[in-house]
C-alpha cells in the first residue's frame, strides 16, 4: 500500500497511526475571553489589508489530534445554566453622541431600528416586541404615543400566540393570519405557535433545541426566521455617505441552523441586502465602505441590542448579544455566576464558533468565511458521545514532494470522512428517510464535508464511530480538557446521497462535448427525443394510452408530490431529500451552494401561501396541480374545455422552458456524490456506479443497477476542455454495498497511460469530496465520439493570480496589530472581515458571459477563453478564499471581451445581468473567421424548429375558443339546478308555494354578483379583453380567460400572491352564498352543502351562457371543489378522501404499465 493510503481494515489515526478501536485522547474544549467593549476608544491608523505581504505558513497534513476540535463556555456536566464566560467585570456604557458619520467613532453609534421612549416591553413574549417594532418601524405607531405606552404596560399575554392578535387588536390594525388562508397552511406559516414552544424549551434547558435525540424525531429549534430589508434612505455623492435604513419584515417559518438552534430563533437576525442597494452604494465615492461602516454599528430593537457577525450572497446576519439599550445608553450586564446558556456577547459568539486564538495558521478571509459553516440549511440528525469521533489521515497523492502544505487536488480524500453504518441507519430512523443512504453531507463540530459509510470497528464503549479527514477539519475548537458544546456534537445533516436519473446535458456540457468530438446529430437526436416524450406524455389520454399515465406524468413533469411535500416541510425539505429536481425544476449552470444560504428566500417560499390551494373553493394555485385535480375528478381535456386549456397552457410553458434553456434530457445517465473509494480497489481513471434499485437504462434499453464501461463525467462549472473526462465503469464486489454514489479511484489520475499527480474530481471544474456531485453519462452516440483534452487546459494560466487580489493577513498577523487596541476596535476590525461579501458586488454572473461570448468568438480553446473560465472559478469561490477582481482589471476585462449579444439568445426570455447588452439589441456577435460553427448556435436553431412544429401540433388539438360556438353542455354539472328549478315548479304548482322558487332566485343573484364582481376585478388587471354580444358578454370576457393584462400581460404572468388574493376573496365572497332572502327572510328549503352545490351548478350553466366561447374559469376560480364532487357523484365509484392523505398519493409506474 503507497504512502498515505488507508487500507480496508485499518484506518490511520494522526501521525503515530493509532488504530482506530484504541481510545483516542478526549476532545476538549477551551474557554472563550471577552473583550472589554467599551473601553475608551484608542486612535488607529487604518491599515490597507490588502497591502499586507505576509505569506501564511505551512500546515501539515494529518498531524493534529481531533481533540482540537473543540470550545464553548466551561461547564462539564452541561447544566441548565452555563457558568459565565471571561472575568468578572462591572458593566461598562458607552455613551451616545451625535457622531458625524465620517468620524472614526460613527461604528459607535447605535443604529435605532425601534425604540419607543417610555415604553417597556420586557415583560412581552419576543414575538409580541417584534410585531410592535415592525409596525413602529414603518411609523404607524408614533414616538410620542403615551395612550399605547399605558395600553402596552397593562397588555398582560403568556404567549406570542394570545399576545400577536392582542397586540393587533391594541393598535387597531389586521391581524397578519388572513381568513382566506386554510388551518393546515396556517399551522405550516405561522409563527407564533413554534416560537412559543422554542421559547419553553430554551427556558428549561439552554440545549433543549438543538435535536439529535432519538426520542424527539419531530421537534427542531431554530426554524422562525426573523428578517428585514435593507433600504436606500439617502444615496451618497462624493461628500455625504450614503444612508440608509432596515425594513423590518413578518417572521415566518423556514429552515433551521446550528446558530438558530443553539441559540434560539430570537438570536439571529437576517438583513437583506437588495442587488440596487449594493449597485448605488458601490458607485459612489466610499464604495461598499459605507455599507460596511453602516453594519458595524450595534442596531437597537426595543432593549435588543444585535451586531453584525457574517455577510454572505446578499445577506447580512446580525447576532442578538447579551447587551441591553436602556436610556440611550448600550451596557453590557455584570458578570452572574450562572448566565444564560444562550445569551453571549458578540466576542463570545465569535469565539464560540471559531476563536482566533486557535486558529492563527488561517488568513483572517478563510477564518471569517467559516462563519457559515454554523449558518447552513442543515437538520439536526444524532448527537454522539465525544469519544466516538477520531481523527483519519487523508490519502496523500504520491506525487506529492512533502514540502510545504498539500495541495488541495493532490488530497485524494478532500472532504470525506468516514463512520460506521449505525451512524446512517441511526440518521435514517430520525430523519424519516426512506433507505438508508451510503453517505452523507454533514456539519460536525468545526468539520464538514461527506460521511461515507465503512465496516469501521466500533469499540465495545461506544456505539458510534465517526473518522473526520484533517481536510474536512475547518475550525480548530481548541485543546483544553474540557468536553464540547453539546451543539458541537450533534451530526447537522445537509442533505443525504442520493442518485436521480437521468441527468440533462447543460449549455456549458454540450459546448465542452462538441469541442472534444462529439457530432452535432447527436445531440439533435437527444433532443428530439426528449422533447417529443415530454410533450406526447402530456397530450395523450386515450387508447392505448389512458388518463391514468397523463395525470402520472403531469404530476411527473412538474415534481407535484414534491412541491407539497416541500411546503408542508417548512424548510426541512433538502436535508429530507426533496430537491428542486425533484419537483420538476431547472438546474442553472453553475455551482451549488452548499450551505444554502443562497437559497434562503427560496427556502422562506417553500412553504408560503403562494402555492397553497385555495382552502374555500378548493382550486389549486399551480396548473399542474389544477390539472390533476380535474383528471381524478372524471374530467377528460377534450370534454371539459378549462382543463383542455390548462393542459395546453401547462405544455406550453414546458415547451417555452425547452426553448429558453437547452437542458437535454439523457436516458443513459445519472447524478449523485461523489466520493474517493474506501477500500482502494479501484484502478486509476476506474469508477464504480451501482445504484439502490434497477432505474438505469443500460446500452441495450434494459432495467439495470449499475454501469459498465466507458462512461463521462463531470460537474459544474464545465468551462474548460478538461472538465468532462471519460473513464471506464466497473464493478468491484468490496464496492457492492456502496450504492447512489458516484466512487471514484483514490490513485493517480491518468491521460494516456501518465499520472497526472491529482484527483479524478479536481478534473472536473475543480471539484473535490465534501459534496459535489457528478454527472455520469454512457449513451454510445455520445461516449464513443468523446476524447479526453490535453491536460495543460486543467492548469490555470499565470496571467489570472496576476488579475486577482487576494488578502494575505493571516490570524496571527491580525492578532498582532490589534493587540493594543481597545475591544471595541478590535471587534470592528475583526466584523469588517467577516462583512467583507458587502465590499464587491458579484461578478460571477459578469465573468460567466464574457467566458461564453469569448468562446463563441474566439474558439474554446484560444487563451482568453481559458483565462476567463479560471477567472469565473476563482471569483465563484470569492467569499470562501478572499478572492477579488481589482476594480482597474475588471473595467478592462470588460472592455476587451465584452460582446454583443450572442445570435442563439436574441429573442429568448432572459434575465439581463449589471454590464451585460440587452438581448433586444438586433446586431450579434460574428463568429471568428476561420472557426468551424458554433454548436449552440447550430442546436437552439434546430431547438427552435422543434419547438415551433411542437405549438403548432398543440394548436391543432387544442383550438382557440370563438365568438359563436360553444362546448358542449356537461349534464353533470348543470344537473342540480335544473333538478332544483323543476322540483321548485312542481312545489308551486302543487301547493302554491312558491319559496323554493324564491330561494332558488336569490341564488341566482347572488352568483350573478360575484359573476359581476369577478369581471371587475379580473377587468382591472386587464386592457385588452374579448368582446362578446352584449354588455354583460363584454364584462364576461374579461371575466373569462382574462388573457391580457396592463400593458399587455396575462393575469397569469402577475405575482402569485397578487392573483390569490383577488381569488380567494371572492371565492369566500360566493362560498357565503344568499345571506337571505331580499325581504330579510332565511333561506329554508336548502341546507348549506345544497345551497353550495346549487350555487355551484348555477354557476356554471351562467358562465357557459355568457361567457365568450361558452367558458371561462369563473365557475372553478369559485367553486373547484364543489364541481369536482358533482361531476364524482354523477359518475358514480368516488370516495371522500382526507385532503392530507389524498397530497400525498400517487400513481405508480407498475399500475400504469398494467394498464
């Protein structure tokens, strides 16, 4: 076995290689020092960081004990209440001042987000503060209110959930929960309920919400996000700073972090920080200067006191510190014996988490940058016992000449740690998932990374054994013998492997592909392929095909199940394994972000009211959904003209989606981690693929579970020749258990036959172990025309570390030169490194055009188009490694590749970028002379052709609507009110009563009313309607398909919300039916599910009547459920159903293929 390597029996612990079932030394943990905040501030001449020229030292590989993973305040047993942190000291002030913001004390001064003089609101549960800061924030409760300030004193409430409404009720304002919105999307929405059971846990047990307990599977901490936007209050000029101002936002449910949960929700507040705050800020005199300065200042809520510790993609996070505000006055408290366990200082948080003092080998830009770490998406899975986490070697490439620190592709292990499958199967049972997975991506105390499954010996004293690679090791948590933070143990889950198939060739892909060999026809054919079984899937319903296969591949197409599992997970749903893929969404071309926190509005919307149904009518928010609904209900699209026109509508957008971005589909490939082989049995430039179950498509179109032979991979970014590589599938018995994940060899990468001196993964754009994910592809027509490109395209060229400004001032530096500075200075300094993503607007996106444009112009192979692809990977990894472009090299970076726009996205519907041509301009790019043709160019053409042939042909089956036809009638739903008109007939000819009769004309105006009204309010989105004969066909015709709106755009292209809430007004507007009779009288003859009903059915037989063409969506914007209950009781065979049962049911693909 070579030098470095890790056997199948043995793993090698540090640098004594100590067997694995002997005990390691225990973790630790060290105690954290706070800073005297305000001491009187000293005068400090600011130093230019990037200036500095102090290389770091080197770090050694795999010589640093696991046990010096480790800090959090002392207190061994881990009571109720954690011992205070750092000496004892009397509370120090510091005192506000009027400062001019251009002085260098203006991070003094506290910033007043809201504060009412007078007014105390300690006594409040914090969602109660927060509500009453909201609304003062937006000045609709004043300063100099004194009646609310008594009202506030005398408000006596236990808890968010009684004290919200109260709080509502004393400023006369609407209570945020609408009555349109239904219990269950309420109960996933509202915050009040779970922050009153965090706020009883916290209170009891300091540690109460970080999970990992087996015996509490379903409660987390740490999900209420509390946010607020940043606003441009006065743009800056070359004299004035800018100013500006916080919007703070409702709290709502999301995702959850380690922060969140170990100190509470309440703890950490979100700042958003919108693209045109930082463009303007960016464009004047003191640049990103003045957002920096502006959050280093304490921000007050109330007596709150929050400081900012971290920036990234567009987010600031501000930490709630053990501070008060009182009379204008910031105090730290006395020191107590016994503190809170979540109440720290913004010193102790950062030393919590990352102290300096442990980590002086760092820069000071890698240090901050792992303040995310504590900030990812993740679930809590086990909490395990210190003894059960070791330290492993990494496997070292041979190549390596042992001087100096390890270059990153040369760690043939970067970022996968190993443990024992108890550990995966004790995730699965807490998390709920469905198989237990091979690996999985994980936080663990100052380590991240994958934890891939191994027959490690567990020893007889511990019952889980976890193996951290000093690669995977961010954060030293010191070396004292104290044991960890109980947060610091407990597995925070990311997300699970997984492998989905099939996998979709990207623009990026299909570039890199054409230029290594493969034909233009091959990807036509593809592309047909895919395209032609998308849309026939979606517009075939009769034999030999059946309603049963469209409903499973509408449902399919637009990941349903997924979107409602997702928004009943509120924010849980990638660690669960629900993923955007699955739910029918379009991967970008570029890197995910591992901690989330790009993600995090996204993640904030899973659950939101936009997509939720409309808990009265019962009609969904999303076409698919709406489909479906229609489809189970017995309505068939050529029989039921508003389901023929969603289906049509919805096979459009999935046709318009084609043409705006080539994602090809390919059958013969898959998507799943990737990580180093565990039992170094594979040769080099070998994988191994085995998926849990036989959904791939082998070469002879046969069900399989593996892959064999030559196969393709590689990964995102995939801008450079070398990015997709081909290597051969094999299968390897000690490698059968490990299934949905992409093994790769731990030996020297190859090209013809000589070593490379790197990793498989560092081939493809640059990747490693810590949960990057490969595509694989082996379909022949693509395969077997591929070479793999010449090497040196994976070296980066000289000419781009000459373009890039990296700061160099290490921990230890920066520990030197604030030595003699007061706390408060010492902690700005250290927060403008940590708010150091505010300091350059991103240019990934920028770099990522100029890449495509210079390759299309150029050759993807000409020097500029690989200087540009590095380029785009060393600013995509900016807020990580320190990174920048200086300004002077990014003006002329634009000036001498910036292009017109390129002739395939002329047309299409794309997002303009800051720098970047409009894509309306008529003039393109030219491809350079003497280059053969572009192959996107060549595709989106064909692309185009398909897709326009593909309309056509849905035209044809799904005509327009005209003025004097009309479908026919649907017996079935115009049945109850004709029934009832004639039993109201007989009634009064046979008695001479006529009530029925009576009751059944209130009805009928009462849904002429809404008929009436749902016309208006349609009518005011809309300038160009249909016209029918008559006044009241005109109003139906806006009523009706409402297909354009102001300035020309359709209803459907308004914000969901917008369109929801129209909606559901007036669907609870009909639900409430004739109140009475117009004398007053009560409706007698029909209960209330008659009277719904009758409404219903009169509803459509008045919408057909004058509407233009004989239909609109009025009577299912109103009354979806209702209708859908006649046309099941009419056919006979239907069942009630529970809606939460009936959300999470599906079509198997067994049941269709019987049929």
């Amino acid at each position: 076995m070579s030098s470095g390597s890790l056997s199948a029996r043995t793993v090698l612990l540090n640098v004594n290689s100590v067997p694995l079932d002997d005990q390691p030394p225990p973790l630790s943990r060290a105690s954290t020092l706070s800073s005297h905040y305000f001491d009187e501030v000293e005068e400090l001449d600011p130093v230019l960081l990037d200036q500095i020229s102090v290389p770091d030292g080197p770090v050694a590989l795999g010589k640093r004990p696991f046990a010096a993973i480790s800090d959090s305040p002392d207190n061994s047993e881990f009571p109720d209440k954690v011992a205070a942190v750092g000496p004892e000291r009397p509370a120090k002030r510091q005192r506000v001042h009027a400062v001019d913001r251009n002085t260098k004390n203006y991070h003094l001064t506290p910033e007043i987000i809201a504060h009412i003089p007078g007014t105390e609101v300690a006594h409040l549960p914090y969602g109660v503060q927060w509500e009453l800061a909201r609304v003062w924030s937006i000045c609709t409760v004043k300063a100099t209110d004194a009646p609310l300030a008594e009202k506030l004193s005398k408000l006596s409430v236990s808890s968010n959930v009684q004290g919200v409404p109260a709080l509502h009720a004393c400023l006369k304002i609407p209570p945020v929960a609408s009555t349109t919105i239904s219990t269950r999307e309420q109960e996933v929405k509202s915050p009040w309920k779970e922050l009153d059971t965090e706020q009883t846990v916290l209170a009891k047990d300091p540690y109460g919400a970080l999970g990992g307990r087996l015996d509490s599977r379903e409660w987390i901490g740490g999900r209420v996000h509390f946010t607020a936007t940043l606003q441009l209050d006065k743009p800056g000029n070359a004299k004035v700073r800018s100013a500006f101002v916080l919007k703070l936002e409702a709290p709502t449910m999301g995702s959850s972090n380690r922060f969140a949960r170990r100190f509470g929700s309440c703890s950490i507040l979100r700042v958003r920080v919108p693209d045109d705050v930082k463009y303007t800020a960016d464009g004047t005199k003191h640049g990103a200067d003045d957002l920096i300065e502006y959050f280093l200042r304490p921000f007050i809520i109330h007596h709150h006191v929050f400081r900012a510790f971290y920036a990234k993609d567009g987010n600031v996070f501000l930490f709630r510190t053990k501070e008060c505000y009182r009379d204008g006055t910031v105090m730290m408290p006395p020191e107590e014996p016994s503190g809170s366990g979540t109440q720290f200082s913004l010193d102790e948080l950062l030393s919590w988490h990352n102290k300096l003092e442990n980590n002086q080998g760092q820069s000071m830009t890698k240090w901050a940058a792992r303040f995310a770490l504590g900030l990812s998406n993740s679930v809590p899975g086990i909490r395990v016992e210190q003894e059960c986490v070791h330290e492993v070697n990494d496997i070292v490439c041979g190549a390596f000449d042992r001087r100096g620190k390890v270059p990153s592709q040369m760690v043939m292990t970067d970022g996968c740690g190993l443990t024992s499958r108890n550990v995966l199967r004790a995730l699965t049972q807490q998390l709920g998932w469905s198989d237990e997975p091979t690996t999985v991506q994980m936080r663990l105390a100052g380590a991240k990374g994958l934890l891939l499954a191994n027959n490690m010996h567990v020893p007889s004293h511990s019952l889980y054994h976890i193996g951290l690679r000093p690669s995977q090791i961010k954060i030293d948590l010191g070396n004292q013998e104290h044991p960890l933070d109980p947060a610091m143990l407990v597995i925070d889950v990311i997300k699970p492997g997984r492998l989905s198939t099939p996998s979709r060739l990207s623009d990026e892909t299909v570039i890199n592909l054409a230029e290594n060999g493969v034909p233009l026809r091959a990807f036509v054919a593809l592309m047909k392929h895919d395209l032609d079984a998308r849309v026939d899937g979606l517009t075939q319903w009769a034999p030999p095909a059946s309603v049963y296969s469209l409903y499973r591949n509408v449902g399919n197409a637009d990941g349903v199940v997924t979107q409602r599992l997702i928004r009943e997970a509120a924010g849980t749903a990638r660690a669960k394994g629900y993923t955007n893929r699955d739910a029918g969404g379009q991967r970008e071309d570029r890197a995910e972000d591992e901690d989330g926190l790009d993600e995090l509005d996204e993640l904030l919307k899973e659950q939101s009211t936009a997509w939720w149904a409309d808990p009265t009518s019962g009609c969904p928010s999303t076409i698919s959904e709406t489909v479906l609904v229609l489809l189970d209900s017995g309505f068939l699209p050529d029989k039921c003209p508003v389901l023929g026109s969603k289906l049509k509508n919805f096979v459009k957008q999935v046709i318009t989606q084609c043409s705006n971005k080539c994602h090809i589909a390919v059958p013969m490939s898959c998507t799943a981690f990737v990580v180093p082989d565990p039992c170094n049995v594979l040769a080099p430039n070998e994988v191994h693929v085995k998926s849990s179950s036989r959904n791939l498509i082998d070469q002879d179109g046969m069900l399989t579970d593996m892959v064999l032979g030559d196969v393709l991979v590689t990964r995102h970014p995939c801008k450079v020749p070398t990015d997709v590589q081909k290597v051969t599938a094999v299968y390897k018995s000690e490698l059968g258990n490990y299934v949905d994940v992409v093994v790769v060899s731990t030996q020297n990468h190859c090209f013809n036959g000589e070593p490379l001196g790197r990793h498989l993964a560092s081939m493809t754009g640059g990747g490693d172990y810590d949960g990057d994910t490969l595509e694989v592809f082996w379909d022949p027509s693509i395969v077997s025309h591929f070479d793999n490109a010449d090497p040196k395209f994976a070296q980066e060229p000289e000419e781009v570390q000459a373009a890039l400004r990296k700061n160099p001032e290490t921990v230890k530096r920066f520990l030197r030169r604030t030595s003699s500075c007061s706390g408060d200075i010492k902690l700005a300094e250290t927060q403008k490194y940590l708010l150091g993503a505010l300091r350059n607007v991103s240019r990934v996106g920028i770099y990522s055009g100029l890449w495509l444009a210079t390759a299309y112009k150029n050759g993807y192979s000409h020097p500029d188009t690989i200087f540009l692809a590095y380029m785009f990977t060393n600013i995509l990894d900016g807020a990580k490694t320190g990174v920048t472009v200086g300004d002077a090299d990014f003006e002329e970076h634009k000036r001498k590749f910036r292009s017109l726009p390129l002739p395939w996205t002329v047309g299409r519907k794309q997002q303009k970028t800051r720098g970047e041509y409009s894509p309306d301009d008529t003039i393109t790019a030219k491809r350079g002379a003497g280059l053969p043709p572009f192959v996107l160019e060549q595709l989106y053409r064909e692309l185009q052709v398909q897709c326009d042939a593909l309309r056509k042909r849905l035209d044809t089956l799904f005509p327009e609507k005209k003025r004097d036809t009309k479908p026919a009638l649907d017996e079935h739903l115009a049945a109850p009110w004709r029934d009832a008109e004639v039993r109201a007939a007989q009634v009064a000819a046979a008695r001479g009563d006529g009530w029925m009769q009576a009751e059944l004309d209130a009805i009928r105006v009462h849904v002429e009313a809404v008929y009436a009204e749902h016309a208006q309010r349609v009518k005011s989105y809309s300038s160009q309607s249909r016209t029918g004969s008559g006044a009241g066909r005109k109003a139906t015709a806006a009523a009706g398909s409402a297909r354009q709106g102001k300035g020309g755009a359709a209803i459907s292209d308004r914000p969901i919300e917008q369109r929801q809430d129209i909606f559901r007004e007036l669907s609870k507007a009909f639900d409430g039916g004739p109140a009475a009779l117009p004398d007053g009288s009560a409706l007698l003859c029909f209960d209330k599910p008659t009277v719904r009903r009758l409404c219903a059915s009169y509803a459509y037989i008045h919408d057909r009547e004058q509407s233009f063409g004989g239909w609109s969506r009025f009577p299912w914007d109103v009354a979806m459920r209702t209708l859908c209950q006649i046309k099941v009781e009419a056919l006979g065979g239907g069942k009630a159903l529970m809606e939460d049962f009936y959300n999470k049911m599906a079509i198997p693909k067994s049941f269709v293929k019987q049929r």
